[in-house]
C-alpha cells in the first residue's frame, strides 16, 4: 500500500543520520549547530552523510543564526554555500530569506531556486515570521521553491495545526505544506489529524535532551514517529473506503 505521509527527521550528525534511517524515515533534513536553528553543513559531514545514508538528504543553506535578512556579503555567501551543497550530491535544498518587513524575499529567492535546479527547495521556518502567511505562501510559490516548512506561526505545529490547516487548503497541490515545530510521537497524529498535511518534520527536540549525542534512543524516538503516522495512515485509508 502507498505510503500517505511523509516523516522528515532533522539531523546536525552523521549518528543520527543513521538512526533516523534505521528508525524509518522517509527523508532527513541535515544541517548544523541546532542550537541556534540550523545553519549550512560542513562539505565534510555532508560527504560523510550521503555515502552511508541511502535516505533523501535535504541540507540547509543559511550562513548564520538569527534573523533572516541577509546583506548582500551574506546573500552571496548562500548562493556559494549552495553551490557546495549541491555538489555534493544532496537531494534538496533548505533556505528561507526576509526583506526587512519580514516578507518573502521573492527575487532572491527566486534566485536561489534557480541555482538549486533541478532540485527541490524547502523554504524553511523564516515562514513564521511572516506578517501574512497566505500572502508569503503564493509569494514562496512564486519563487518556485517546492515546499514549505512551518509550525502556523506558533511556537509548535499543534498550536498553530488551524493555521496549517488553511495553508494546506489553500495550496493545493501547487506546493506542499511540510508541518514541524515541536512534533513527537505524543502529538504527531492529532498534528496529522487537524491540518490534513501529508509532510511531516521533526528534531526530536521537545523529546530528547539535546545535543542528541544517544542514537539508540533517537532511533527508538523516529520509530515511535513512524508507528504513529502509520496508523494515521491507515485510518485515512479506511475513511476514504467508506465514502
């Protein structure tokens, strides 16, 4: 039976990497130093990740922690950061970028998508700050990045599962709408439930004391994800037969 929902588990480490893969998900996020949101991978851990991981790797592209409006210094720090990532032979891209009344930076994000292609692109959590999600959501569109990674504007995807859910709606299948923020096998089937998103990201982060430096027990944690998002899964499977 075809698989209705997608997990997405956030990784900083080559240890993780792996037991993301062996717990069951269907994609990793790779990036590093978590602490402060995620910025560019080393070349290195890159390397390292995609010759012992068979996952999709998506890796993120953003030069520093804090805000996302980036100088022109910055802007082209990312567009060589991309080039490196790429070359690497990931399977996505990761990134996000502001103007200064924290809209959607549609022409440098656009310019990036470009330099990504024909990879996907994730326009990340920088979503969240938006003023105006529905308006920056056929903004992010517009620029042609392939999905969008956001917990509703609220501290956790359960919070904001309303807002997700009119996202969802309102995208249709012109770009997928990727929850995340603050998902852990206690939440992930009423995240599911309520927003009807069919992607799913998560760090384990409001589960595991981080750094997450056990791999048994992130391990244990994704498959937790994954048994979870099965039986939702099923549950639609069977709703839809009743129809």
């Amino acid at each position: 039976m075809t698989k209705l929902l997608l997990l997405e588990i956030c990784v900083e480490t080559l240890a993780t990497a792996q037991a993301a893969e062996r717990g069951g998900a269907d994609r990793i996020e790779l990036c590093e130093n978590l602490a402060v949101g995620g910025v560019t991978p080393s070349v290195d851990v890159l390397r390292a990740v995609r010759s012992a991981v068979r996952l999709p790797i998506f890796a993120m592209v953003r030069p520093r922690g804090g805000d996302f409006v980036y100088s022109e210094a910055e802007f082209a720090q990312m567009a060589r950061d991309l080039a490196c990532v790429k070359a690497c032979g990931v399977d996505g891209l990761v990134f996000g970028l502001l103007d200064a009344d924290r809209r959607v930076d549609v022409e440098r994000a656009k310019q990036l998508v470009e330099l990504a292609s024909p990879l996907p692109v994730t326009f990340h959590r920088a979503f969240d700050e938006v003023p105006d999600p529905l308006a920056a959501m056929e903004d992010v569109a517009a620029s042609g990045c392939a999905r969008i990674l956001t917990s509703g504007g609220k501290p956790s995807a359960e919070e904001g599962s309303l807002a997700i859910s009119d996202l969802v709606k309102r995208a249709g299948d012109r770009i997928e709408i990727l929850a995340g923020g603050g998902i852990n096998a206690a939440n992930i089937e009423r995240v599911a439930r309520r927003t009807s998103a069919r992607e799913f990201h998560s760090g384990l982060s409001s589960t595991l004391p981080y750094p997450q430096t056990n791999a048994e027990a992130f391990e244990a944690e994704v498959q937790k994800l994954v048994e979870e998002l099965k039986r939702e899964s099923s549950a639609n499977s069977g709703a839809a037969r009743l129809r």
